[in-house]
C-alpha cells in the first residue's frame, strides 16, 4: 500500500538513492521504504506530532496502519524464511514482486539506478558485445531462412516449368506420330509406343506409359478441337498444345 502524497508526506518522504545503496535492510525499515516514508523518522510519533486537526488525524491513521501491515508482512516472511532478517533491497523487491505487492515507483528507479551503479565499464562493454553478438545470429539465421525459402520456390517454379515441358513434348508425340487419343478408353498407340521404346533399348509397362498421357493431358489442359478417330484409327485426333 503507498500512501497519497501530501505536504507531511513530502516531508517524510525517504531518500531512495542513500537507502538503495546499503547492502541490507531490515524488514522494519524495508516496511517504511515500500509505503513511501524514511525509516529513520519513527513512524508513530512524527505523525502524532502533526495530528492537530481531523485531516491530519486520518492521515495518521492511514500512514501507521499501512506502515504496521507491511511491517507484519515482512516479519512473516522472516519467520517463515523468505527473508532474512538483514535481507538485500533487491530480494526484497523480488519479493514483492512475486506477491503483486505495490511499491514507489521511485524506489525501484533508485534501485536500478544504484545496480547499473555497481557495473564497471568492462562489464557493460562485455554485456553490450554479448547483446551484439545475439542480434547478429539472429539476423543470419533470418537471411538463411529466407534464401532458403526463395531457392525453394525457384527450384520449385523451375522443376514445374520443366516437367511441363517434356509434358507437352511426350503429348504431342504421342497424338501426331502413334495417333493417341487421350479420351479413348482403349487403342493401340500405347502399344505402338511400348513397341517404338523396346526398339531403341528402353522398357516401361503400359500401365506406367497410360499414367503418364493421362497426367500430361490432364496437367496441360490439352483441348481437343476435333476427334475424328479413335486411337489407332485413320485419322488422327486434331489437337492443340497450349503455348508456354
């Protein structure tokens, strides 16, 4: 709990840069610092003191009650061996934080301040390289993936474009010189290509050499302007390959 500024409270407040830079601090006082108020000013008998009317009787009251919770807190956190009776500012900040527990925002500038303080200029050097060095990986791990990605996609786009081609080249071959038809269930131009392959050397099963017209034509897009025959008829099936 942090009680609202007012001219009392101005008064009392505590010095954060001389309190931050001790190496220990008592719960008691660390109970002054987190509500505001300067531990070497007794907490009941300074407000006594300015309780002469009702506004500053309330202030009292709220300025000793918050005092005596936080300082309870703390000294359960002692006994239970949270804190150390003498503990560092810093455990007892993270203590705080842990808990959700309010403090000055003034109170931990002062103590940031007092830690980056403590630094010599080579460990700042060091932190900064270190800081570098990181910001440099992940930078080339980022160009790495990314040229990986755009070798993909070109090789990917160029592998496409190529297989269209000896596509269009397998197609066209297969309805000009063995009168393919690539809508007829049956014919003879798959055994006239299994036949015209056995002749230079090279094997493949008709079932293989269908797939592959059958995918090309599919794949290309091939329209089929007039179809006057049927494979291994008279006429050949009037085609059209897409230009590329």
């Amino acid at each position: 709990m942090i009680i609202p500024t007012s001219l009392f409270q101005r008064w009392a407040a505590p010095n954060y840069q001389f309190w931050t830079r001790l190496p220990v601090w008592g719960h008691a006082d660390a109970a002054a610092l987190v509500i505001g108020r300067d531990p070497r000013k007794s907490t009941e008998m300074v407000v006594y003191d300015y309780a002469s009317d009702d506004v500053a009787k309330a202030e009292r009251a709220a300025v000793v009650g918050a005092y005596k919770d936080m300082r309870d807190l703390l000294g359960a956190a002692v006994r239970l061996g949270q804190l150390s009776e003498h503990e560092t500012p810093e455990r007892v900040m993270q203590w705080l934080d842990r808990r959700g527990i309010s403090y000055p925002e003034e109170l931990k500038e002062a103590l940031q301040f007092a830690a980056d303080g403590e630094k010599s200029p080579d460990d700042e050097v060091a932190r900064l390289r270190e800081r570098v060095a990181k910001l440099e990986a992940e930078i080339a791990k980022l160009r790495e993936t990314r040229s990986s990605g755009e070798l993909a996609e070109i090789t990917s786009s160029g592998t496409t474009k190529r297989l269209r081609s000896h596509q269009k080249l397998v197609l066209a071959m297969a309805i000009d010189k063995f009168r393919h038809d690539p809508r007829a269930e049956r014919g003879t131009a798959v055994t006239n290509i299994l036949n015209a392959l056995a002749r230079v050397g090279l094997k493949l099963d008709a079932g293989t050499t269908l797939s592959i017209l059958r995918d090309a034509f599919h794949d290309i897009g091939l329209p089929i302007e007039d179809q006057r025959g049927s494979e291994g008829g008279a006429d050949d099936a009037d085609a059209v390959l897409p230009q590329s």
